[in-house]
C-alpha cells in the first residue's frame, strides 16, 4: 500500500500514508525509510505526463548477434533520448522503455535501434497508460519545479525560501501541479532489491476465447502477493506480467499453473538484469523549460 500511495504521489504525508494504511505516521517513516535503505525506491522523481509532451509509453526488444558488449549496447539504445531506461534479460533480449513523440517518434526510435551494430531485429510495443492532464506553466510554476526536480518531497518552507515565495503560494503552485496531473511525482522502483527476485512472464492469448482482463484477475486471485503490474500492447495481444517471489524455486510452480489456463500461452519467462536508467524525453522536455532558470 505504502509503495502504491508514493507512486502515485510521492508527496503523500506520512500523516496521510499512516491513515490509509491504518498504521501510525512513525511506523510508516520507519517503512519507507527502510524502502530507500535497501533500495527498492532508488529516488524519487517528477516527470512530465504523456500529455504535456504529447507523447506515447512503448517497450520493446532487440534480437542480437550475440557479439556485441552488453553495456556498451545498452548505453547506445540509451544514448537516443526518448529511452528511459534498458536492461538485458536472460534470454539475452536487450529491453528498452521509452516515451516517443506520436507515431514519427515511435518510427525514428525503431529506425535508430535497427541501425545499431549487432542488431538483427526490433520490436517495439504500445503501451496503454494513463496519460495525465496539461497545464500552462506560470512563471511561478518553474521556479518551484526548478527545486522540486532535485527533491520532490520537499518540505514547503524549504521550498518556499529557496524560491523567495511565501509558504501560501509555494503551496498553491504544487497543489496545481499535482491536481492537473500534468506532472507526475512518483519514484523509481526496484522490485528485485533488498533479496527479492523479480520476474517477468511474457504471454500471449485467444482473442476469441479470453481478454486481458480475465487473465489479470487470474493473477490476482491466484498469485495476489506475488503479482505487481502488468504491461499490456496496445497493437498485440501481448502481455508482460512482473511478478516478485522470495526465491528462485517459486517462479517454476507459477509458471506450471498458468500454462493450464485455456486459452493462455505463458511464451517465456525472463529474469530482467541490472537497469540502467536514463532521462527519457520527459525529463529532456523538463530540462528544456527550465533551462531559463538554470542560467
């Protein structure tokens, strides 16, 4: 609960996390305190919403000739600014998510990918997700986005003296930032920090016979503490379940059972390898509009 509330909003109080959670503001401090401690929430961040860069979310994979350096390659696809962040998985797939400017963005993204040295093939996958709201952005708005960039949950009188604002219009500029939804704050996540392993299973299914919505709740009624989130493609009936067990040896049994849902074909499942993150054209757009102020 504590780390879905800081998701969706990384400013939440402790005061307000503690009465959702039915705990007290202290043992909900020691929690996230402990979170960032083992590093399940590397940092938290602020991001422009998809639609304020009217932009779209993708994953995709790169096929190899297997000669490559892997994190040279990585740090290629992450040279191009729409990603996000890449990894390896352990099939030897180089994944990649990233947010790309419509469909002229999604193709030049494709086109750069494909011309990489090693790269035989590339698929690359809409992803449906929110989209946020849009805001114009007042003056006063960047200044405390310039403070809220480095540290999102900033206390308002701190932010309010190093943006020279009174406490009552640092307040307001942030509670319009988050009502609008056109900035998100949130955190990046690590789910296989701290001794967890975090899995993926790629699967396809029938369109005739099942929707991704039966199999969604299949994971919620079977797997409801194992089961994090899930991708879906918007082009394909594709979806990639992200999954964290204690152990390895409860990955195998997870996989059994689902291969006995009718009308479900789990394709593969994969252990994603250390992520290297990388700005993504949300924050390059951010940095733009604050540049102004960075001078």
């Amino acid at each position: 609960m504590i780390i879905q509330e800081l998701r969706n909003n990384c400013r939440i109080s402790f005061e307000n996390l503690a009465r959702e959670c039915g705990i007290s503001a202290n043992a909900v401090k020691r929690r996230v305190n402990k979170l960032v401690e083992v590093g399940i929430i590397e940092k938290f961040v602020i991001n422009l919403s998809l639609e304020m860069m009217n932009g779209q979310y993708l994953i995709g994979s790169i096929k190899t000739d297997g000669d490559e350096d892997e994190n040279e390659f990585v740090n290629l696809v992450g040279k191009y600014s729409m990603v996000t962040h890449s990894f390896y998985d352990s099939l030897g797939y180089c994944v990649l998510f990233a947010e790309v400017p419509g469909a002229k963005g999604f193709s030049e993204l494709g086109s750069y990918l494909r011309s990489l040295k090693h790269t035989k093939e590339v698929s690359l996958h809409p992803l449906p997700r929110d989209r946020g709201g849009i805001i114009d952005l007042t003056p006063t708005h960047l200044k405390v986005l310039q403070i809220l960039r480095d540290n999102p949950r900033i206390a308002i009188s701190t932010l309010a003296k190093k943006t020279g604002l009174t406490a009552r219009k640092a307040r307001k500029a942030v509670n319009q930032l988050i009502d609008s939804q056109a900035i998100r704050f949130t955190f990046h996540l690590k789910l296989n920090a701290g001794g967890a392993t975090m899995f993926v299973i790629r699967l396809t299914w029938d369109e005739k016979q099942t929707n991704e919505t039966k199999i969604i709740n299949w994971f919620k009624s079977n797997y409801d503490q194992e089961f994090w989130y899930h991708y879906t493609s918007a082009a394909e009936p594709v979806i990639w379940a992200i999954l964290v067990v204690d152990h390895m040896r409860e990955t195998e049994p997870i996989l059994r059972n689902l291969k006995l849902v009718s009308s479900v074909n789990a394709t593969n499942m994969v252990f994603p390898y250390p992520e290297k993150r990388f700005k993504g054209l949300g924050n390059v757009m951010l940095d733009e509009l604050l540049e102004p102020l960075d001078h």
